[in-house]
C-alpha cells in the first residue's frame, strides 16, 4: 500500500507556480500527498485561492490575513471569515498570527486581527493557522486568554520558535506543524523541540513556495517536497516512515475535520 501524507500548508497562488501549477499538483500526487492547504494571506486574494482549490480535487484552502499585511490590508472582520468558511473546500481560519521579526511596528495591530481570527476559529469550529516568528510572550498569552474565553483549535504553522512556546500550545491541546526548516542540517535544536510533543499533534507542510528541505534547498519548494520533510519527522519520533505518515494522516483528519469529511463524501 502506498504511503500518503498531506501538504498542511501551502500558497499555490503565489506566482512562483503561475506557469506550471497543473504538473506542481501533478507531481505532489504522484509522491503520495493526497491533499495540499493553499493559503490566502490577504483576504482580497481569496476568490482566486479558491478557484485553485475548485479547480484541483486534492486542493483545500485557508484564509485569513497575515500578520505581515495587517498594516496595509483592511481589517479583517469575523462575519467576512465566517462567510468564506461557508465554501465547502474551506477548511480552516489564517494564516494570522505574529510577526514581531519583519513588523513589530504593527503589534497592536497584528493583535487585533489575531483575535478577530480566533473568534471565527471559535465560531466556525474551524483550526487557526498561527504564523509567529519573534513574538514568542504576547503569542502564548493571547492563545490562552483566548482559550479561556471559550475553547478553539489550532496549528502553530511552520513551529521554529521556542520550547516554551510549543508547550504552551501543546498545553492548549494545539498541534505543531513540521516544515523543511525542521529537516535543515542545523536545526538539530528544533528537532529536539518537536521530538518532546506527542506525536498524536505533529502535522508535516512545505509552506511552499518557501523553506525547501534538502535536497532541494535554496530551490522553489513544491507539495510534494513534503515528503522529505516527513520522513524526517519519522526518524525524529523513532518511528517507521509508513506509520509516521500514517499517523500525520491521522492527525490532520482530526485537525482539518471538514477536509476529512469532505474526502469521505466525495
């Protein structure tokens, strides 16, 4: 039996896939990722990301606002989230988050638009997608002040921040989403970070076009590249590759519920 994982974040609307998208979702399935996330990261995007979604039957899709764009982008509002998530290949609320790194100087922003995202997450039953880079303190007390406002689920994306932070979030009953980042020679750190949570919480991604795990790094990162990024995770864990991908199935299932329904249903 082939062994099937599934790419839990990517942005094939970005114009590094323009030209060849169809051979990109091609060669992702030929690998053994039975489904791909594309992101919309400003939510004016989201018609075309969701025409990608419609387009490809392994295609799932987010929306939200990165924490990037929150300074020079409309503020998202939770009625806009919650109307998006009604599309039946919307599977969850983001990316947003964090973004101390690139745009500390919209924090008060950024922190708005984080909790107007957790509401839809909330509200939708829908996971949050958290981007955090340098911004460990103020993401760990939003997540929980939230959660005690009234419980959600959620995927630290592309987790390369603290151990702090990953207990924090695994605390909350949240997952941590291994990318290449995790795969590179020199983060030995992280893996050790990531081989403390359960295993039951791990999902793998690309976050492609960016982060390509050897051996392609430096290169355009694609879906199916997510394999190798897997297969790392397996020897993290100590595992099989099959059963760690399996397992990471699993997870996702779980996480992204809607996706898995809607796989059973189609």
């Amino acid at each position: 039996m082939a062994i099937e994982i599934t790419d839990s974040h990517c942005h094939l609307d970005f114009p590094d896939f323009e030209d060849e998208r169809d051979d990109v979702v091609a060669r992702a399935v030929e690998a053994g990722v039975t489904r791909m996330v594309t992101i919309c990261t400003k939510l004016r995007n989201e018609p075309s990301v969701r025409a990608i979604a419609e387009q490809y039957a392994p295609v799932f899709y987010a929306a939200g606002t990165h924490p990037m764009s929150v300074a020079d982008e409309p503020m998202a509002t939770v009625d806009q989230l919650v109307e998006m998530a009604q599309h039946p290949k919307f599977v969850g609320i983001g990316e947003t988050g964090l973004d101390y790194h690139y745009t500390s100087e919209s924090a008060a922003q950024q922190q708005d638009s984080l909790r107007l995202h957790i509401q839809a997450a909330r509200q939708t039953g829908l996971p949050l997608i958290i981007h955090s880079r340098d911004a460990d303190d103020d993401m760990a007390r939003i997540l929980r002040e939230e959660h005690e406002r009234g419980a959600y689920t959620c995927v630290m994306h592309c987790f390369s921040s603290s151990a702090a932070l990953a207990r924090a979030a695994v605390d909350l009953g949240f997952y941590l989403s291994m990318s290449g980042i995790a795969a590179f020679p020199r983060s030995s750190d992280l893996r050790e970070i990531f081989s403390t949570a359960p295993v039951e919480r791990i999902l793998v991604e690309t976050d492609a076009p960016y982060l390509a795990p050897p051996p392609f790094r430096g290169k355009r990162n694609e879906p199916s590249y997510s394999v190798h990024t897997a297969q790392i995770g397996a020897e993290v864990f100590g595992m099989e590759w099959a059963d760690f991908a399996a397992q990471t199935q699993a997870n996702f299932d779980r996480l992204f519920w809607k996706a898995a329904q809607y796989k059973a249903s189609t």
